[in-house]
C-alpha cells in the first residue's frame, strides 16, 4: 500500500455492540467512528492511534470483530467485517500503527470447564486456550464470595439506553459505545466455580518476584479468593476506586441481616461484610429515611435503592441500618480543605461529634444530595411514638406514618405512596371477643396492583391513625363498626350455651343414685347350677386372660376357682326354650 489513502473507511460497523451501525475511518492519527443518520457529530466518537496497544481479528456477534486493546487498560470493540476484508484491515494496521493483527478463533465446544486468565484490560474464559468469551472489566459492577469454592460476578445495570454502568470511565468506548445498555436483555451476574489453591507471585520495588516470607517469590493461597481479589483490583471496586471520604465500622443491617463496614467515595458508597460486598452508587439511591424505633433505643437509616440490591437470587430494594441513639462517634472528613469549601460547602463539615446516626444521615445526605425523610408530624401513636407496632404476614415490625407515604421496616421493607392508595380498610380478625383488643389495616391499591395488610395492631392506635387517614385525605372504610352486632351476638349465643349446659348438669344431679345403679353388679341375681354355656364362658374367660391371670392360676394350690371371683364376675343366664 504504497500508494495507500490517508484514509480508509468501512461501513456498517458496530461500536461496542451499539444499536445502530456506524462508519468507522482508519487514519494514521487514529480512528473515529460515527453512527448512520447521526446529526452534528452527536454519538460520535474517536480515538488517538497512540493509545493503541494490540489488536485481534475475531468472528463476532454481526460477523467479523477488531478489538483494539488500549494502553490505558480500555478497549475498543468494531464488529461487522466481512471476511473478506481480513486482509485490508492487517495492512492498516501494519502500516498506521505498526501493530500486528492477530488471527484468534474462539472455542465453541460449549464446554463450562475452563480457565480463567486475567488480561490488560478483561477477563478470558479460555477452553482449550480458546477464549470461549470475554469480560470487559468495565462491564463489572461487583464481585462476591458467593461460597468457599465459588465467586459471583455482577455486571452494570443500565438505567437508560445511554448508560454504560457504573465503571464506564474505565474504557474510553464505554461512554459512546453503550455496550452494556445495547439490548431489552442483559446478563446481570456470572458465577465461577474454583476449586483448589493457586500460586501468587508478589513483586518487589525493582519487579522481581518476591514472597510474603521473602523466600521463594511464591505463595499458596485459595484459589476462589485470590481470583476475587484479583478482580477486586481489575475491576476497580473498592478501596481503589478513590479516596475514601469517611467510614463507619460494623454498623448492623436489618435488611439485608448482618453487619458491614460503611465507605464513604465521591461517587459510590461501599458496604464491606464478611461474604459480601457491594459497591453503590449515589445515583442509585431514590429515598432516604430516619426513622426513630418505638423502644426509645434504637434509630433506623432505610436507603431505597433503584436498582435494587442482589444477594443471589435475592433482592433488596431497601437498606435498613440500625443504630443505638446514645451511642456517639467523632470522626473527620478525609477531604481537602478546597474541596470541603467548593464543592461541599455548606454540605459537609470538617468534623463531626454527635449520635452515629445523625453523623451517618449529614454525610450521606452531603455526598449524594438526597432528602432526608422523616416520619410525620401529623401522627402521634398512643404511646406518643412515630411508628405502630404490627405484622405483615408473621413478620413482625413497625409502620411508620410520613408526611406522602407509609413505611414498614425492617422485613419485608414495605413502601406505599399516598398517591397510589385507593382504600384504607380497619377491620377485625374472625367474631371472637377478644378481636376487640386489636385490628388489622388493609390498604388496596389503584389501577388493581394488589392490597397489602398490616395486621395485629394495638386497639389504641385506631383513633390516632383514623385522625392521620382524614388529615391525609385518604379514603377509609371502618368495618369494625358492622362487627359490632356480629359480636354482640356471638357473645349471647356463648351465654346460651353456658346456660344450658348448666341445665344439662342440673339435670343428672337430679337422677340420684341412677348412675350408681348403671355401673354395680346386679347382685339379686342367683343361679342353682351351672349351665353348660356357663362352662364355656368360663373356659373362654380362662384362656384369654392376661400373663398376670396365668400366673396367679398357676400359683394356685388346689387350682379351684376363688368363689369371689364367682361374685365379681356373674355367669351368663342358661337359655330356656319354652
């Protein structure tokens, strides 16, 4: 290509698996890639030839792929080629940057067995030492030790079709490609089994292999987590995703239960347990609420969270943090004095000294500009708290009363707008008297979306929350009022039945000795002789007596019968025929 074009361009490509195709124009500066129908330059993007550290040619998704790995730990994917095209493309390449196109065919065995290498800029699943896929790391969101030999894998939830997750900034392409927001369908989490241990190699400050023991330059660790720390690190989750602005140590979680440390970045807050770790960012938080527990000794912090949290199969659209009200902290602000009087001025402050969870609230409320929700100052309860103790199914909790919704914590995190609350029912548990001490409360939504009922509530609370409903303007219907009559009768029919079964008893005192006379043996009755069926009976009664009868028969001297036992057991009456 000596007499080559300054440039060359392709159509039909496709940016990291963007949803319309594009032109892509190779140069000896670099390339850029514009999508079809895209006006002034919007979707465009572009990338200095420089930053281009290899490239491999690949069968792709919509035919032929390039990837382009970066120095900066990105890469680029095209895909779209004709295999035809192979050819031009190397000489590009070659020619423009200097680098060598590499052929690679992937496994399509379809085997799940293989091995995991961790590359510049993602991870390859290799069978056979073909890549059977890859992971780009800016796809990765968390990582967890989902069991002793098993590490799950989450990727980017994206909240539109222009969103690329949470560590887009990674990869340069991520923020013009929208790779991980391409399609309705998205794979969200990936689990690797990992048996084993693996070796380590640790370097020293000149790049030679070096020990922990300063021995042999190796060491033995398992092999589950030395490939989740190692993705920690890929991935940038963690510690090394920025400074840490502050952290709250072994704070407990109701929802989800156990206790996780609290760090606090710029963009993302983490919660550090012992098998999990998640990484959330600010953005992800929808409602913020402080709500002082009923016991006048504990507060809870609930963190709505949109996309929920993911626990396996499990998911957790609340937070729920529970904390002592006495219990103090004083902590600063790992933040530069510029940075506490710009960005955060009148937001945060240097230092704090109070309850831990109001310390928690104001940095929380600082770095992510979240409303802090508190209960309603139009609700009292009867014993002058904010929330009401009651259940939801057997799960025991408090409904708390605020100023445009309802909130049930801790388990299961309940949360309902006044705006979707089409009735509120007060009703009674089945006829029984003792129904009277409590009540249950049914709110039914609108458009059909179904009921919820919090039941088990204490018969003082009715007025104070029947007050909130009409102050709130709720629609409510009270059918304790039509269970009034239902239980004044079935209080009488117990009356009547305590009634006559006193007459019943009355009754058989009056009979005298008549039950005596049921239960003696008739003594007037005699017989002169015995009968031949009297000698059977007496033949049966023998014979099937129990091991006791027998023995005492056998104890007998003279092994007569003993005329009381004549008496206790009278013989059958002999039949006559007349």
């Amino acid at each position: 290509m000596s007499e080559r074009k300054a440039i060359e361009e392709f159509s039909g490509i496709y940016l990291d698996l963007s949803k319309q195709p594009g032109k892509v124009k190779f140069a000896e500066a670099g390339l850029a890639w514009k999508p079809t129908g895209g006006a002034g330059g919007e979707g465009s993007f572009a990338r200095d030839g420089q930053q281009f550290f290899q490239c491999q040619w690949s069968r792709g998704a919509r035919g032929h792929e390039v990837k382009i790995l970066l120095r900066d730990s990105g890469l680029i994917q095209l895909d779209g080629f004709e295999a035809e095209e192979f050819d031009r493309v190397q000489k590009i390449f070659r020619l423009f940057y200097g680098l060598n196109l590499e052929h690679k065919d992937h496994a399509l065995k379809g085997w799940n067995w293989g091995k995991g290498e961790f590359g510049k800029a993602e991870l390859a699943f290799n069978v056979q030492n073909r890549p059977a896929f890859e992971i780009p790391y800016s796809e990765v969101s968390n990582t967890n030790l989902a069991g002793k030999n098993e590490v799950a894998v989450e990727f980017a939830l994206p909240a539109g079709g222009n969103d690329t997750g949470t560590n887009g900034h990674l990869g340069g392409a991520r923020s013009k490609g929208r790779k991980s927001g391409a399609g309705k369908d998205q794979l969200v989490e990936m689990r690797f089994y990992i048996p084993g241990t693996a070796t380590k190699k640790e370097n020293d400050e000149d790049g030679e292999d070096k020990s922990a023991d300063g021995s042999d330059g190796e060491e033995q660790h398992n092999a589950a987590n030395l490939f989740y720390e190692t993705l920690m690190e890929k991935a940038e989750i963690g510690e090394v995703a920025g400074d840490t602005f502050a952290t709250f140590l072994e704070v407990l979680h109701l929802t989800p239960r156990g206790r996780f440390g609290i760090d606090m970045y710029e963009g993302s807050f983490r919660l550090r347990g012992k098998t999990y770790d998640y990484k959330i960012p600010y953005d992800n938080i929808k409602k913020f609420m402080l709500l002082p527990k009923p016991d006048d000794l504990h507060t809870l912090i609930t963190i709505g969270l949109d996309p929920p949290l993911r626990q396996g199969q499990t998911r957790y659209p609340f937070l729920v943090m529970q904390f002592k009200r006495e219990e103090e902290v004083t902590i600063e602000l790992n933040m530069t004095k510029e940075l506490l009087e710009g960005k955060y001025k009148g937001k945060l402050n240097a230092r704090y000294e109070q309850p831990q969870h109001t310390v928690v609230a104001q940095v929380f409320r600082g770095l992510s500009g979240k409303k802090i929700v508190t209960p309603s100052k139009d609700f009292v309860s009867h014993h002058q708290q904010s929330g009401v103790k009651c259940s939801i199914k057997a799960n025991e909790g408090h409904l708390y009363c605020l100023d445009k919704s309802f909130m049930f914590v801790p388990k299961p995190a309940t949360y309902i707008p006044f705006d979707n609350v089409s009735v509120i029912v007060m009703s009674r548990v089945g006829g029984a008297v003792s129904a009277s001490r409590t009540f249950d409360i049914t709110i039914t939504m609108k458009n059909g979306s179904g009921e919820t009922l919090f039941s088990n509530i204490n018969r003082e609370e009715q007025k104070p929350l029947e007050d909130f409903f009409q102050a709130k303007g709720l629609r409510t219907k009270n059918e304790m009022l039509d269970d009034s009559s239902a239980l004044i009768a079935a209080a009488l029919k117990d009356a009547d039945m305590a009634s006559s079964d006193e007459e019943v008893v009355a009754a058989r005192a009056d009979r005298g000795s008549a039950d005596e006379d049921e239960e003696s043996v008739d003594e007037d009755f005699k017989t002169d002789s015995e009968s031949d069926v009297a000698e059977e009976y007496d033949s049966a009664h023998e014979s099937s007596g129990s091991g006791s009868d027998a023995e005492m028969a056998d104890g007998d001297a003279g092994g007569d019968s003993d005329p009381a036992e004549t008496v206790e057991r009278p013989k059958k009456k002999a039949k006559t025929s007349k």
